[in-house]
C-alpha cells in the first residue's frame, strides 16, 4: 500500500466561500456568527493539513482536490487506492457517487460544528486509524447502497443516503402510487423519503422512520404529510424493506422530481414515470465507520 496513490477530497468552508464577497460578510462581522465561522475554517484547514502531513510521512503520493471536483475524474477506482474525504457528510457523499471498489476514509474536519456518521476519524485519531487499517487491524465495514431505475433504465449514481420523491415546489402537492410486491396504494403527499440504512439517521428519522446500524442490508420509505380525505384513510404510509425486496413509484406528477442525496442531483419524474429502488449490489467499503 505504501507509495500508492491516495485521493485526499476536501471541502470549501463557509468562511473561505463567501470570505471575499463583501456584500455579504458586512453584515457577519459585526456579530458572533461570523467568528464562529472562521474558527470552524481554521480547524478544517488544519485538519487537512494533518491528514497531507501524515499520508506524506508514510509514503504515499497524494493528489488533493476539491470536492466539487471529483467528478470531473475518471477511472477512480483504477488510480487510487485509497480516498480520505476531509469535511463532513456532504464531502464524504460526493467522494461515495464515484466509488465501487476503492476504500474511504472519512476524516470529520471540524468536529464541534460538522455532521459526519460515517467519518471514522478526526485530525487527532486520523494517524491511528490509518495504521489500523493498513496494518489490517481495522476492516473496511460495508455501507449498502441503493441503486433505481427510472423507466427500466438504471441511474448510473449510487446512493448511499437517501431519495426524496415530490413535485417541483415544496409547497405542491404530490402524487404518485406507491407499490411493494403485491401491495399498492394511490396518496396525495408532501412526498416521499426513501432511505438507505446510512441515511436513517438523518431526514427520514425527522419524518417517522426508523434508525438502523448504518451496516444493515434492509431500506424504507417514509411517506409525508399523506392528505387522507381525497381517497379515504391511507395505510402504505411507511415500511422496511428487506434486500431480496423492491419499491415501485408510479408519478401522476406534471413536475414530479427525484432528490437524490441532498438538493444537488435532481431527476425529472413525470407523469406516467415508473421508478424502482432497490438494494445495490455494490456496498461502499468505509474504513473506521462506528455506530
């Protein structure tokens, strides 16, 4: 391993993003805000320099980019092998679209401040969890992913949080019939969350869901706000779903929409759309992940 190369992915804080727009710091400067963030850029700069620091001294050759820019990358897997994401949940999700075989090592950034399940270190534990794993020690953990299909044709991006399924406008109604093997049910909703067991921490625990160990094989749906008066009582409003299982999502939505991940990736999801989900055959392979 050592001498290999090693993808280190970052990303760009709050304060160095907007630091020189000074139609928008004037109004931080003044309050506490606005030390907060600075404080948060200086700990997550030092992070990153601890993590270039340590994988150097051990030997390997390190290739730093910014996280908005894995994708321009090409053949990942066969050019590294091994990733450190540097950030929070947010840099370690766009690292994991791009990876099928290669390990990843989430290092939270700034720990007081970020969100990061399935970082396994922080600047002060990273050279010890490093040892672990090339030492053997410390095994990757498979993450089960989700992979879907719009119309029969699969989505080339897997995921490893979650999907929101609704209309364009939060403030629109959606529509759609949910199906799961021989069970179907027409709503009328604020949509739907679909999520990984990763990702049961997050939204979907907001709506109703259920928390799993982020290594479970298993997904649900959570259905929101279901309007009940249209069609009478609705039942289908949440469910876990085992691997050998899938979910179907017929939209009878103008400007239906697929979220996947977060706000970034958006699929259309017109009427008469078929949408399948189901469990990936291809798990992330995380280093250090606890839960």
């Amino acid at each position: 391993m050592l001498s290999a190369n090693v993808l280190v992915v970052y990303k760009e804080s709050t304060y160095s993003r907007y630091g020189s727009f000074a139609n928008l710091v004037k109004g931080f400067k003044k309050n506490r805000f606005w030390d907060v963030l600075r404080k948060s850029h200086e700990r997550h700069l030092g992070t990153l320099q601890t993590v270039e620091k340590v994988l150097k001294q051990k030997g390997f050759k390190v290739t730093t980019l910014l996280r908005s820019r894995v994708k321009n990358l090409e053949n990942i897997d066969r050019k590294f092998k091994l990733i450190i994401s540097v950030g929070g949940d947010g840099t370690f999700l766009d690292c994991s679209h791009h990876l099928w075989k290669t390990p990843i090592l989430g290092v939270n950034s700034d720990p007081q401040q970020s969100v990061a399940r399935l970082s396994g270190s922080n600047g002060a534990n990273f050279s010890k969890v490093l040892d672990g794993y090339l030492s053997g020690r410390v095994k990757p953990a498979l993450i089960w992913r989700l992979d879907f299909f719009i119309n029969g044709k699969k989505n080339p991006i897997p995921v490893l949080n979650d999907l929101l399924i609704s209309t364009l406008s939060p403030a629109g109604t959606s529509r759609y019939i949910l199906k799961v093997g021989n069970r179907s049910e027409e709503q009328m909703s604020s949509g739907v969350w679909v999520s990984s067991a990763a990702g049961s921490t997050a939204a979907v625990l907001s709506a109703g869901g259920k928390s799993f160990q982020a290594t479970a094989k298993q997904f649900q749906f959570v259905a929101r706000e279901v309007y009940h008066r249209k069609f009478g009582r609705r039942l289908f409003l949440k469910n876990v779903l085992k691997k050998s299982q899938t979910l179907e999502i017929i939209s009878y939505m103008r400007q239906g929409r697929i979220f996947v991940d977060g706000s970034n990736l958006i699929e259309p999801f017109k009427v008469g759309d078929r949408l399948k989900i189901q469990i990936s055959p291809y798990p992330l392979k995380v280093i250090g992940v606890k839960d």
